[in-house]
C-alpha cells in the first residue's frame, strides 16, 4: 500500500513538471514573437538618424553644429551645421554639404532637405556626379539643383553644364527624368564633342544603355572642323 501511493505521488509530481515545463515554453515562444513583431516593426519604421556635436532646442526649430550627419535609408548627409525645423519637417544645411545616395553623391554649399517626401534643393556651386544605370557616369555643375528622391529625377538651373561620356553640354535649365532617363535641356543650348560644336534653344537627350543620342531643336547651327 505505501509502495503504490509512493508511485502515485511520483506521477503527481511528473505531471506537474511537464505541466510547468510546457507552459514556460509557450510563454517562451509568444515572447519570441512579440520581439520579433517588435523587432520587424522597427526595420519597417521610416525614421531620420541625426548626428551632431552640439544641439540647441528653441521653440521652432532645433540648431545643430560642430559637424551634422544624417542618415535616412540608404541617404548619408554630411555638413558643418544645420537648422531642423520639426512641424515641417525640413533642415537647412550650411558648409561642406556632401551626399551620397545609390545613384549618385552631390557637393554644395547650402542644402535644403525636405525630408518626409525627399527633395532636396542645392545651391551655390552644387557638383552632381550621378551613375546611370549602365554603369557611365554623368558630372552635372549648377547654381541651383533639386533631386526627388522618390524616382531619381532632378532639375538644375543657372550655369548648367554636364560632361557625359566625352561631351559636354550647357544650357540654363536641364529636366531630367530618372525612370526614362531622358533629359531635355533648354535655354542657350550648346553641345560641344572635341572642336565640333551644335547649339540650339532646346535640346532632348536619351541616356538609356544602347539608345544614347539626342535631338536638337529650334535655331541650330553646327561648327564642324574639317580635318
């Protein structure tokens, strides 16, 4: 009789330990997966990073210097200091601006970045060097220069001049469309290739891998040195 409530009380005791033992594992796994939820809802999260030496908080607008850099997917901005206007979500950049993007990167002295929708506007001596999907690489020089980051589109005005694949090209304002890779440039246009020379009001220019040419529109006249 002792022998059998002793097996008895063994089996209680197994029960209850099983018992514990799936349910700390359970507990274990919804843990597991709230970390995960966690975890993916952060990767997912669309947030600007801010680094700088010094801050001040004012009532509309945070002051940043000593060096700022900002990090947004894969966008790096670099600059001496900044001002971060919070409700409209935009910064001022000032000094040394330096950006790299996957297509490109871009040199200027003043910088606004509108930051929810990704535009941003350079001026004073903006430098795009901007990578086209074949590889090559347009050099793009401006006084005024807006990229939207959402297709990789630009437009530039004010002393535009391009050097693209042996050529350069010059015009007061030049429209770029990232998804087509068509540009059109407008405004005292001149297409120089060695001595060789074409300049028109307009010009329409496919930079697609194997469509590359151009069309030159409205008071052309060419130079071409007879060798």
């Amino acid at each position: 009789m002792q022998a059998k409530r002793v097996i008895l009380s063994v089996i209680i005791i197994l029960i209850l330990v099983f018992s514990f033992s799936a349910f700390g594992l359970a507990q274990s796994e919804q843990n597991t997966e709230q970390t995960a939820e966690v975890e993916e809802s952060t990767e997912n999260e669309d947030a600007v990073y801010i680094n700088a030496s010094r801050l001040e908080y004012q009532e509309e607008k945070t002051l940043l210097s000593g060096g700022v850099r900002i990090r947004k997917d894969e966008t790096i901005i670099n600059a001496l200091q900044g001002e971060l206007f919070r409700d409209e979500q935009k910064m001022i950049l000032k000094e040394e601006i330096a950006v790299e993007y996957p297509d490109g990167r871009v040199k200027s002295k003043l910088l606004t970045a509108f930051l929810e929708t990704e535009e941003y506007i350079f001026e004073n001596e903006a430098v795009l060097n901007y990578i086209l999907s074949d590889g090559d690489e347009m050099v793009l020089h401006s006084d005024y220069l807006k990229i939207t980051g959402d297709n990789n589109s630009f437009t530039a005005e004010e002393n535009v001049e391009i050097d693209y694949d042996g050529q350069k090209f010059r015009g007061d304002k030049a429209n770029y469309n990232g998804e087509t890779e068509m540009m059109e440039l407008t405004g005292n246009v001149e297409i120089e290739e060695d001595r060789d020379w074409v300049r028109s009001d307009r010009a329409t220019f496919n930079l697609k891998e194997g469509e590359e040419g151009y069309t030159a529109e409205g008071n052309v006249e060419i130079k071409m040195i007879l060798d």
